[in-house]
C-alpha cells in the first residue's frame, strides 16, 4: 500500500510536467530548424486579382469567363448581374489553381470582345514563415499529446487521471485550431480568386458627316418651342396666384365709385 501511494503520489508532478512541456514546446520553435525547412518547401504565397474589363457584349463575355475557368480546372464561385438603364453590368468571382494565376489574367486580358481594360490590381501575401511556426506548433502538440495519453495510461489516482485528461482536452483543442489554420493556408494557396468586373461599351450616336440633320433640328425646335411655352404659361399662373387678391379690391372700389356717381346724378339733378 505505502509503495501504491508513493506511486500516486508522483503522478500529479508528472501531470504538472507534462502541461509544461506540452505548453513550452508549443510556443516555442527552433530558428535555425525554421530556416532549413523554409528553405526546403515551395514558397506559401496567397494571390488574389481584381480586373474591370469593357466588353462589347456582358452575357457573351461572361460565358467566356466560364469557359476559361472550367479550361483551368477552377470553379465559379459567385456571379451578379444588374442593369444601368439598359445597360447590362456583371461581377464574377472566380477561383483557379494558382500554377495557372498568370495563365488565367492573359486570358482574360485578351479575351475576344474585350474592348478596354480599365483596372486590374493582383495582390500577394507571403505565409510561409506563419506556416512553418504552424508545422513546428503542431510538432510539438502532437508529442505533448503522446505523452498525456501514456501518463494516463499509467495513471491510478482518479485526481490525476482527471487533471491529465483536462490537459489532453486542452491540448487537442490547440492541435484542431493548429490544423484548421494550415488547412486554410494550404487552400487559399493552392487557389487564386479573381473578381472580374463587367461593363459594356458605351454607346455613341454618330451623325451623319457633320452636315444638316432635318430631323434633328425639328426634334430640337420643337424641343425649344415647348421650352418657351411652358416658361410662358408657368409665368402667367405665377402672376394669377400672386395678384388674386386684388380681385376683392377691384370690386369692392368699383361699388364705391358705382355708388358716388349715382349721388352725384341725383344731387345735379335735384339742384
């Protein structure tokens, strides 16, 4: 019995141990081994584009842009569509494997019915460094995780079994958050997005060589003519409400004069 409890004994400064070294070792990455395998691996690199195109034709061109995803081995990931008037105006969101990044942008630049290119802006975000301190993280939570699991194998206190198995919940919470992360980095890597964004040529009226146009000089006289009338007329109203009380006036002093001639006739003609 006193050898059992001896045993039991040790087991939570073997627990305390193991939560150091699982915490120390996850924080803490060798910089020359980072170096070395920065070295080894490919660049982590997340590219992404943004491109306003003028196209003769929105629908046409984006059935064009389909056809160069799918010809990449990309996929659609969002489409709009609007109207200006009666202008058709799209956005396309679009993801393709980074090896074909550039391939796709020429292609788009120099798609039959695009007219005009009027922005384009590609960005890039060097992750490597984040996804090696990642790898080396996840390194050492896997050993940290090892060795709770053999500690509580080994393990006959329920306390300590308790306090190894809140350590291991801890430890495996990081590894997935650790995991999830270079999950992430590994697709945004592996695939570009670009947002193309659509509009259509802008329509010019073309005259006919400059000369006269009879047509065009009715439509603008008559368009001049309504113009003057409406400014008449507007006035007229105007001047109408502004002046209707002085009909009450004009009234009132018509009787008044109305009513004085008559006294002065009947004065005249009773002298």
């Amino acid at each position: 019995m006193a050898s059992s409890s001896s045993g039991s004994a040790s087991m939570p400064s073997s627990a305390t141990a193991a939560s150091a070294s699982a915490s120390g070792g996850a924080s803490t990455s060798n910089s020359s081994s980072q170096a070395v395998q920065t070295a080894d691996w490919d660049r982590k690199i997340i590219r992404n584009a943004q491109i306003d195109l003028q196209v003769n034709n929105v629908e046409t061109m984006l059935a064009t842009i389909r056809g160069i995803t799918d010809g990449a081995e990309g996929l659609v990931f969002a489409s709009s569509t609007s109207f200006d008037g009666d202008n058709q105006l799209a956005t396309i969101t679009i993801d393709v494997p980074a090896s074909r990044f550039d391939q796709v942008i020429t292609s788009l630049r120099s798609a039959s019915g695009v007219k005009k290119v009027q922005r384009e802006s590609v960005t890039s975000q060097d992750v490597t460094d984040e996804y090696v301190d990642l790898q080396s993280r996840l390194k050492s939570l896997n050993a940290s995780h090892d060795r709770l699991l053999a500690l509580i194998a080994q393990a006959t206190n329920i306390n300590d079994i308790v306090t190894l198995d809140d350590h291991l919940s801890g430890i495996e919470t990081q590894i997935d958050q650790t995991t999830g992360r270079m999950k992430y980095i590994d697709q945004k890597t592996s695939f570009s997005r670009i947002v193309v964004t659509l509009s259509p040529v802008a329509i010019v009226t073309q005259g006919n060589g400059g000369g006269f146009d009879l047509l065009q000089a009715v439509q603008d006289a008559w368009a001049s003519s309504l113009n003057f009338t409406g400014g008449v007329l507007t006035t007229v109203v105007k001047v109408a409400v502004f002046l209707w009380w002085l009909l009450p006036l004009g009234g009132i002093a018509y009787g008044i004069v109305t009513i004085r001639r008559r006294r002065n006739r009947e004065t005249a003609i009773s002298g």
